[in-house]
C-alpha cells in the first residue's frame, strides 16, 4: 500500500485555485515536491497532514482519510512551514508537550525529548526558551517534534528555509537518513540543487498542476539543455569578464564596474562551473557570491511551459 | 464522554492553564480583578478616617460584587481568555503541530477550553474572597462568619456565570477573526443596553441570570427597579448551565469542521 494516495484532487480557496485535479502515488524514500512559490506545494502538504479537505477528488494517507483523523496523525510527523512557536517554552517542554499528545507518559515523552533534542544537536540548548533560539536552532527543533515519535510519514515543508550552508547540509543529511531508513519522506522545495542533494524522485509542480514525475536527473536535463544564466559578485568585474570571453561555452556576457558585477549565459553550466574554479585558484579572482537565476524554479518552468 | 475528556485532553489542559498562568495577559487581568478589592481597600481607609460612608462592610462588598465583580470583570476575563483559545494559536503558527497530532479535535479543544477556564475561576474567586474580607472583617469574626455563606453562594454563582461567558467567548473565538471586538459589542453594548429595556429583551443576556442569582437581599431590593422581574433561581441556574453546555458544544463543533490553510501562499 502506498503512503500517500491522491486521486484527482483539486482545492479551491474561494475563487483561486490551490491544487488542481493532482493524481500522486508515494512509496517509501525520500520524494521532493519542487515549485516556485505559488506553485500548490503547502497546499498538498496541508492537505496530506490533514490539515485540509479537497475540494473534490480523493486523499488517503496509509489508507485512510487523513483530515482531522487521529488514527493518521499517529504516524505523521510535521515539519511545518509556519515560524511558530509558543511564547516563553524551552525546546525541550515544546517537544515534551507534543509527545505527550502522542499518548506517551511524562517519563517517557521526557527521555524521548532529550534523545531527539541530542539527535538534532539541541541538547545544549534544550532548557533555553525557544526565543533565543538561532533560525537554524529553530528549524532543528521544528524537525526534532516531527521525529521523536519516529513517524512512518515525514513531512516537511520548505525545511531548508533560513539555513545556513552548514545547516541546510546537515538537514539534508538528516532528510536522506530518515528515507534511507525505509520510511517515506515528503519535502518541499522550490530550490532544484538542494532537492537533487537529498533525493532523485522529484514531483514538479506549478500553478496548482504536477507537471511531471520522476528522476530529478531527467529535469536537470532539460535544464541544461536551455542557456543557464549565472550571476557573479567581483570586486574585478572587468579582469573576470575579459577572462571568460576565452570560454566557447559562453554565449553572451556582461559586466558592470559600479555593481561589481558580471552577469553571463552559457550552454555548459558543468564545465563553466569548473572553470570558474580553476580561473580562482590560477588568476587569484575573488568571486564573493555566484548565483545562478536558473536555479530558480520561475526560469524552469518557463522553459518547461513556454514554447 | 472519553470522546470528550480523556488524557490526553488532561494534558492540553494543564498545558494550556500553566502557558496561560505566566503570561502577560494574567498580569493585566489580574490587576483587573484586584479592582474590586482597591475599592474595598479604599472604603476601608474611608471609613477608619472617619469619612461617612452609607454602607456597612457587607453592603459595600454586595455593591462591589453586583455592580463591578459580576458585570464587569468576570465577562472581561472571560472575554480576554476564552476568545483567544484558537486565534493565539493561530496567531502564535502553533495550530499546524497540535491539530497534527493524534488526539481528537474534540479532545484538543475540551482540554483548551478547560484549562482556560480553570484559570479564570482561580484568578476570579481569590478576588472575591480579598474582597470580602477587606470589606467584611473588621465588622467582626461574627459578621464573617454569618455573611460567609452568602460568600460561598457568590463563588458559585461566579463560576456558573464565567462558564456560561466563556462557552459564548470560545464559541466567538472558534468561529470568528475578530472575537473581542464583537465579545466587547456584546458585554459593553448589548448587555448594558439590554438591562435598560424593559419586557422580554434583558432575558436574552446573561447578566439578567447572574444578577437573579446574587444572594444579596437588601441589594435585590434596591436594585429591583432596574433588573426588573427576577426569574426563579432554578430557572436562572438552568438557563446558564444550558447556556454553558451549548456555547461550549458550538464552539468545539465549529473547531472539528474548520480547516487551517495558513498563509494560502502556495
């Protein structure tokens, strides 16, 4: 039996449609739902966690309808996008509290705190009100409730929102390990690099519709496939742009000595990347920042709708 | 009844009254209630400095009670607690961990709604209690000894009364964005205004319940020719615990049907 069934489900809120006659099947491992904002991915998720109702169509979650159903909740664990907390709560109560709704006694719900607090790197802090918390404590606690029960579905929304390179590493880490372990896993996204680091089921979707299934691999294809735009922040704007005319792969560049800025299209992203690399280490170029537009899913999508 | 009330709930409640007991808002309210025992305080002085006072320390503390205790504070305590059962959780993005657990939205509620209103009586009765003994005791152990039944009847009239507020406050709190303007319209606009009006209209506050209940005589007395026809204490106390048990039985229905979309961003 699958995890999550959706058959045909659309939600409306009032006159705007959030999901769109979604059909989806998700089995164990790690699946990624990958959207820019907008795209129908929290909609799915409250819909999931039973959080909401369709609208029309069918969402069973282990069998079951999951809206307001105990019997579900016992085997979700949530990783919700909201920043909330309760005012003046230590970490560990916060997790205690939402053990104990789980039907654990206080005993047990306070040693399972400890264990999972420990597990997420949030044992030294876990008698400090949340408050203090780092953003990054903060998503890490976020994830510690939504695992002490040791869910069989995981959820997480936008988990890697607000992290820090080390952060969003080791949260990716902990997302793998969890699918790895043999239960399902459901996060979205709507960075493309990040999911391709924790999972190659992906599920894209956009403006409320799933736009297709399958191996994030095959959609990195299709990416590569259309010029990549890359953004680069040099206090040398002009010695790099002039470096990189040399490249064949590049198909347009430009650059601007006020912004300290070169902004450059090429039709091989892999080996620019490595380039870029070697022009650093061998021409000591400072590169303070590399963004690539790309990335964004907005540019994805319209290379995937748009004829 | 396990449907209701179960461990489970039993932990949101104590939860829910301890968050509640340290929060900002209980300052505020508590300085609320100690304003009835400021007037006693006040009297008191008045009468030691030998200013006239044309009440006896029984009759201030049934004055006190009838015209500031009852109208006044216990609505605001409810008003201030109950309504904000569902909308700080809402406000504080706390709804999406609790409404995703395994225990019912009946449960989750009836806990909630429990321990808040648990709050508002241990906040409500010691008030009273101060109150009555700022006003009463220097008259003599025997004046509180024979008023203290009055007392007594007084704290259960108050808790009839602050269940009966709070069911109508959580049910406006489940079911509307803006709870306390409209929980103000009621207690400051319609109750106040429905007092005034003669015939049929007062019985549709709660206040007119409340007030027939007061085990106050000489207060009944005096205060007859505004509250109008006092209905019989049976009935008073049936029409509030009625009111009670519906309000509340509203306000977890609307809970168990209502979806949370959060921001609808995506």
């Amino acid at each position: 039996m699958s995890a999550v069934e959706l058959q045909s489900v659309s939600r409306w809120y009032g006159t705007v449609l959030g999901l769109s006659r979604v059909d989806l099947s998700l089995g164990s491992g790690v699946t990624a739902l990958l959207g820019p904002n907008g795209a129908g991915k929290s909609t799915l998720i409250r819909l999931v966690s039973g959080q909401l109702r369709p609208s029309s169509g069918n969402v069973r979650v282990f069998g079951e309808n999951p809206f307001a159903n105990p019997s579900v909740a016992a085997h979700l664990g949530l990783v919700p996008e909201e920043e909330g907390f309760p005012p003046r709560v230590s970490g560990k109560d916060w997790v205690c509290f939402l053990l104990r709704l789980h039907g654990y006694g206080s005993t047990e719900s306070s040693q399972r705190a400890e264990h999972t607090l420990e597990e997420v790197r949030l044992d030294t802090v876990a008698h400090r009100p949340v408050s203090t918390y780092s953003r990054g404590m903060r998503q890490r606690l976020k994830l510690a409730q939504a695992i002490a029960h040791h869910p069989d579905l995981l959820i997480l929304d936008e988990p890697l929102a607000g992290l820090d390179p080390v952060g969003r590493r080791e949260m990716i880490d902990w997302i793998k390990a969890w699918g790895n372990k043999g239960h399902s896993v459901l996060v979205s996204s709507h960075i493309l690099h990040e999911v391709e680091l924790m999972t190659r089921e992906i599920v894209l979707m956009n403006q409320g519709r799933v736009l297709a299934s399958g191996n994030v691999h095959d959609i990195r294809r299709l990416i590569d496939a259309h010029p990549h735009r890359v953004r680069l922040s040099t206090p040398t704007p002009k010695i790099l742009a002039a470096q990189l005319l040399d490249f064949p792969g590049i198909r347009s560049i430009s650059f601007s000595e006020e912004r300290e800025q070169v902004e450059l299209e090429t039709k091989e992203p892999e080996r620019f990347y490595e380039l870029l690399a070697n022009l650093a280490l061998e021409e000591h170029i400072t590169v303070h920042e590399m963004t690539s537009p790309d990335d964004n899913l907005e540019a994805v999508f319209k290379y995937l709708v748009e004829p | 009844m396990s449907r209701f009330w179960n461990s489970r709930a039993a932990v949101v409640a104590q939860w829910t009254f301890e968050k509640l007991l340290w929060s900002p808002r209980t300052m505020v309210m508590a300085s609320v209630t100690l304003f009835p025992v400021a007037l006693a305080v006040i009297f008191r002085i008045a009468a030691a400095v030998g200013l006239q006072v044309s009440f006896t320390g029984f009759g201030f503390f049934s004055v006190v009670t009838a015209t500031v205790s009852f109208p006044f504070v216990a609505p605001m305590l409810a008003l201030f607690y109950s309504s904000g059962i569902v909308v700080d959780e809402a406000e504080n993005g706390t709804l999406p961990y609790l409404v995703t657990r395994p225990i019912t939205r009946v449960s989750l509620l009836a806990g909630k709604m429990a321990g808040s209103l648990a709050l508002q009586i241990a906040i409500f009765l010691p008030s009273l209690v101060l109150c009555f003994y700022v006003a009463v005791a220097p008259s003599g152990f025997q004046e509180v000894g024979s008023r203290f039944p009055t007392l007594a009847l007084d704290a259960g009239v108050a808790i009839l009364g602050i269940a009966a507020y709070s069911g109508i406050f959580a049910f406006l709190g489940t079911a509307l964005r803006r709870p306390v303007l409209v929980g103000l319209i009621f207690v400051f606009g319609w109750q106040a205004a429905a007092t005034y009006i003669p015939g049929f209209v007062r019985k549709l506050t709660v206040a007119h319940y409340l007030q027939s209940l007061l085990p106050h005589e000489s207060l009944q007395g005096a205060l007859s020719g505004l509250w109008g026809e006092r209905p019989s204490a049976l009935l008073a106390v049936s029409v509030l615990l009625t009111i009670s048990l519906m309000t509340h039985a509203l306000a977890i229905l609307a809970f168990s049907r209502k979806e949370f979309a959060g921001r609808v961003s995506s």
